[in-house]
C-alpha cells in the first residue's frame, strides 16, 4: 500500500509492437485475457498545456489485483510516451493510481509539489492526468478516475482474469458508451 493515494494499481508499459507485447504477456508471463483498443478515444487531451489529437493504442489486462497496460504511439504527437521513446526507453512508463475522487486527489498531488504534464479523459468519469516528476530514470504517476463506465470496464478486465485458461488471449475493448 502507498501512502501517496492508496495502492497501486496499474503498471503502465510503452512498447514498439503491442501484438508482439500481448502475445508475451500472454504466452510467456500467462497474463490475459487482453482487451485491446488499436485508437483509445481521449479527449480534451493536454499536453504542457497545448491540445493535441494523439493516436494511441492500449491493451489492457490482469495479473491479480494489478492491472497492466500496455501502450503504442501511433502518430508523432506531443506526449509523455514519446518523450519516454526519444529517450530510447521502452518497459514500465508509468504506475497508476485509481480514484473515484479525481478531484480531491489532484488537489493533494498538486499541494504535494506535483506538476500535470499530460491529461485527458477517456470516457465519461475517465479523466486522467500524468505528473512530470520522475522519481526513477522514466517512470512517472497517473492518477486515474474509475467511476461510471471506465470502472465498469476495469472491474471487467479484472473478471475476465480471474481463472483465464489462456483461450481467447486478445479480445476487443468494450463500448464504453453501452456500459
């Protein structure tokens, strides 16, 4: 448990190739299902402020409690994924803590010295932000609201998981707007 905004709870790791990256993690660590999404709509996207439209692909899955993301750029936009890229970083970007009280948790980040470097929303009740400060060569906080159907979807994922037999490794995202 951490006493920065409880536990954490996603590990969050850019790759070059995230078909290669599943098949991995599915394959080798027996991680999956996958629930794959090649364009996550985000919007009201920020990064240092400026808006941009990134073009991101995410893979998400569960190894317990703990869920792991998995991230492709797919266009040249600002971002701390690219930033992490031009680096030659590839691996754990980001750990993520999840809130359902976005607000006040972004208020005691911001009161602890922390910055916002990129943000967003996915989803209804799916904002997002990313804090500049580094505290290992790469790695950064997200702090990231799960209420509505963003939550839906991870208590899903999570489901999903539990006693996977390894069939079905890579399945779509579900329509965040019918959840």
């Amino acid at each position: 448990m951490s006493t920065l905004l409880g536990p954490i709870r996603q590990l969050g790791y850019v790759v070059d190739d995230i078909e290669a990256g599943m098949k991995y993690w599915s394959e080798t660590m027996g991680v999956g299902p996958w629930f794959y999404n090649p364009q996550v709509p985000i919007e009201d996207y920020l990064y240092d402020g400026q808006s941009y439209q990134p073009h991101n692909s995410v893979a998400l899955a569960n190894s317990g409690a703990m869920q792991v993301e998995l991230i492709q750029t797919r266009n040249d936009v600002p971002s701390m994924y690219r930033d992490y890229m031009q680096k030659g970083l590839r691996g754990l970007q980001h750990v993520a803590f999840w809130t359902t009280d976005y607000e006040t948790d972004l208020q005691r980040m911001l009161e602890r010295g922390f910055t916002v470097k990129m943000s967003g929303c996915v989803g209804q009740n799916g904002r997002f932000a990313y804090f500049a400060e580094e505290h290992h060569p790469g790695t950064c906080i997200e702090l990231s609201e799960v209420l509505g159907p963003k939550g839906t979807m991870f208590d899903m994922i999570r489901t999903a998981s539990e006693g996977w037999d390894g069939s079905d490794p890579v399945r779509p995202f579900p329509d965040l707007s019918k959840l």
